[in-house]
C-alpha cells in the first residue's frame, strides 16, 4: 500500500500543479456603446475580466495596436476610453493581453466603429 501512495503521489502533485497554472481564457462578449469617439468611454462586459486575468485593451485594425486606458475592471466587465489616436471611421476589433508569465494578446468578437469627429 505504501509503495503504490509513494508511486502515485508524485504524479497527483503534478496534476494539481498543472491545473493550477492555468488561467481562465479572457472572454467579451458586448461593447456598449458600439461606436464613439476619441475620449468616449466604453464598456465591455464578459467573463474572466479581472485584474488577475487581464493586463491592458487595445484597439486594433489587425496591424496597428493602440493601448487603452482601462478605468474600471471587475470580473465581468472593464470601462475604457477611447485613444486619441484611435482612426475616424475605422471599426476596430477589441483585444487584450493576458497576464501571468506567459502573456497573450488575444483579440476579441466584439468591435468598435469610430465616429468621425466635426
């Protein structure tokens, strides 16, 4: 009996270790409002949004990627406002990155269409 507890302890040890490690995937699923302007806020609600989960939003085209500054986050939500930066009349796709040691940048199914300003 001893023999087979030393033999499989090792190997539960490693289970709930691995288990551990892993992160719950970041995941929005609204933007609301849909559409604003540089400076507007915006509200993204999901799950896994927490400070613990995610590090930063950005706004991107695919290619170029402008940061956010995030002014609430709870585990379903996070407000952030629209860069200055942030192209009229583009509809840009939401996406964050991760924390942890190995961080992602993961885009999201949710968009935002920048109005054009006067």
């Amino acid at each position: 009996m001893k023999k087979s507890l030393l033999v499989l302890l090792p190997l539960l040890l490693a289970a709930g270790t691995t288990a551990w490690a892993e992160q719950p995937m970041p995941r929005m699923v609204t933007v609301d409002p849909q559409n604003g302007k540089a400076g507007d806020v915006i509200v993204a609600t999901g799950e896994n949004l927490q400070k613990e989960a995610v590090a930063k939003v950005f706004l991107t085209d695919g290619t170029h990627d402008l940061a956010c500054e995030m002014l609430e986050q709870t585990a379903t939500a996070i407000k952030f406002k629209i860069p200055a930066r942030a192209p009229q009349g583009q509809r840009l796709m939401v996406m964050v990155l991760t924390t942890g040691r190995d961080a992602k940048y993961i885009e999201q199914p949710v968009k935002v269409e920048i109005d054009e300003q006067p």
